[in-house]
C-alpha cells in the first residue's frame, strides 16, 4: 500500500503535491489500520486461551466476545473511510496526470465516494458494509482496484507530452 504510493509520488507530485503526499499519508494510515484489524484474531485466540486455562471466565468472555466483535467493525470501517480518502486522492492524481486513460480515473474518482456513503450510512446503522445490500457500495472501488492493475499490467502508463 504505502510502497506504491511511494512510487506513484515522483510520476504525479507535479499535478498536486499536496495530494501526492496525503495519498502517502492516507496509505500508511491504511497500513495502521489494516495492522489493528489483523490483531483482532490474535486477541480472540488469546481470549479463547485465557477461557481454557481458567484465567478468564465464561461471563468475562462472553463480554469480551461482543466487544472484540464490535472492535472489528469499527475497524473494518476505518479501513474503509481511510481506502476511501487514499483512493480518491490517487484516482484525482490519475484524472490530472492523464497516466491512466480519462475513463479509468472517473472510475475512480466516482467509486470511492460511493464507498464512502456506504460507510456513512453502515455508521448510522442503515445498511452493513460487510454484508448484505451494504455490499454495493463496494462494487465500484472493487471494480476500479481490479481494472486498474490489469490496465497497468497490459498497457502501462501513458506520459502525456510534455510530461
């Protein structure tokens, strides 16, 4: 995440540097946040280790339990609001820039705040991000981070002249 974006910096810090560094930002955050969701299965198997020793009991666990499970939605939705944010920043650079075709870029620059008010609404309890109708939201951003790769993988940037 923050190595391409690293990378991406020097092809597009002359059509927004400010932009070019809050993607940086943006991904190292992701970065953070992807770590704390990680870490959430550790603290189930320690939990469920503490209830087999003996040293938490099954009341504690059991309250425990719902708040690790609430802890890994908010962080799903961190992840999310930060993706949001990194990936509008990119997709703006990508419209400025013209390496990627026009097309490609609206993409982009259209589906991530699709994403974002499906997260806003997951945040006042209308739909679920992670299931359900709630999963629309992501079809978008889905789409451009698979077409996006294989755009750069069979044709590769265009430098527009003068680039």
């Amino acid at each position: 995440m923050v190595g391409i974006a690293v990378l991406l910096f020097p092809l597009v810090k002359h059509h927004g540097e400010a932009l070019a560094l809050a993607h940086i930002g943006f991904r190292v955050i992701e970065l953070a946040a992807s770590l704390f969701y990680l870490a959430i299965p550790l603290m189930v198997i320690e939990l469920g280790a503490g209830l087999r020793d003996g040293t938490i009991d099954a009341a504690t666990s059991a309250s425990l339990g719902a708040s690790v499970k609430a802890q890994q939605g908010v962080a799903t939705l961190l992840i999310y609001l930060v993706v949001t944010a990194a990936g509008l920043c990119m997709s703006i650079l990508l419209h400025r820039s013209r390496l990627v075709p026009r097309w490609l870029a609206v993409l982009g620059i259209v589906s991530y705040p699709t994403l974002l008010a499906g997260c806003v609404l997951d945040l006042f309890g209308v739909v679920d991000v992670t299931q359900g109708v709630g999963l629309v939201a992501l079809v978008p951003g889905g789409v451009f981070e698979v077409v996006l790769p294989i755009w750069l993988f069979v044709k590769g940037f265009t430098f527009p002249s003068g680039a």
